[in-house]
C-alpha cells in the first residue's frame, strides 16, 4: 500500500507541474496523462481502502463521502475555471491546471497519516502487526495464524 500511496502522489503532482508550467504540446500531454493515471489509481484504491480498514458499519457511508468529495472537487474546479477563463492576460489555462496540484498535495499529506490495511500487511508476512491494525469488535480467540483464518473467509462483508 505504501507504494501504491507515493506512486499516486507522484502521479498527481508531477502532472499538476507538468500542465502548469507547459512550454510545449507534448507537456500538456505527458501532465495530463499523468493526472488521469493518478486520479484512475487513486478512485480505484480509495474505496478498496476505506472498505478494508473501515468498520462494517460505516463502510457504505464512507465510500459514498469519497464519492461526494470527488463531487464537489468537480463542482469547485469548475467555479475556478469559469473565474480563470475571465483573466485579461491569458493565462488563466495555466492557473487552470496548475491548481490541480491543490487536491493532489491534499491527497499526498493525508496518506501519511493512514495506517497500511491488514490485507496489505498479511501480504508482506506481517501477520502480528496485521492483528493490531483489525478492529475487531467482539473478543476473539486466535487459535491459527491470522493468515490462514482470513485466507479461510469467503464473504468478508
């Protein structure tokens, strides 16, 4: 997950750079591709995240706040675009782009608070930490490793 986190970030604030200080086409091109890859990662991973690490009960509630967000990141762009396409000098385009560097520092600053999910853990064999990290809402005994018990489960929501 920690990868998956800072190729993200890269991701998004290479391309924001790219696009606002684009000399050239191909700049433009390289910068939005980038943005598009960050943003497709980052709208895969997040829901597979918050469905992880969340409790049960919340887990829908959550992703529709992640779908809600993005909502309003459109909404809010769209007001900043319509004020930067007004600019006397022209360079509103470049304003324009480059403020998609804003959600993508949010983004980068806020996955280094967030704890890596249990699955990502059991996957790079660190079953005890993976325990810690669970919310587990009823006590539970541990009489096999944790690996085998979630290998085990078929429908874990």
């Amino acid at each position: 997950m920690v990868k998956v986190k800072q190729t993200i970030q890269r991701m998004l604030i290479v391309g924001a750079g790219f696009n606002a200080f684009a000399q050239k086409v191909w700049m433009l091109i390289v910068g939005r591709m980038l943005l598009g890859f960050g943003i497709g990662c980052a709208n895969q991973s997040v829901p597979i995240y918050v469905s992880e690490v969340a409790p049960y009960k919340y887990r829908g509630a959550l992703n529709m706040m992640f779908q809600l967000a993005i909502t309003i990141g459109i909404f809010v762009a769209n007001v900043f675009n319509y004020f930067f396409a007004k600019m006397k000098n022209g360079e509103g385009w470049r304003y324009s782009l480059g403020f998609a560097a804003v959600p993508a520092v949010m983004i980068a600053i806020g996955a280094i608070f967030l704890p890596d999910s249990p699955s990502s853990l059991i996957e790079r064999g660190k079953d005890e930490k993976a325990k810690q990290e669970l919310i587990i809402e009823e006590p539970v005994t541990w009489t096999k490793s944790s690996r085998t018990l979630l290998r085990r489960v078929n429908r874990p929501w």
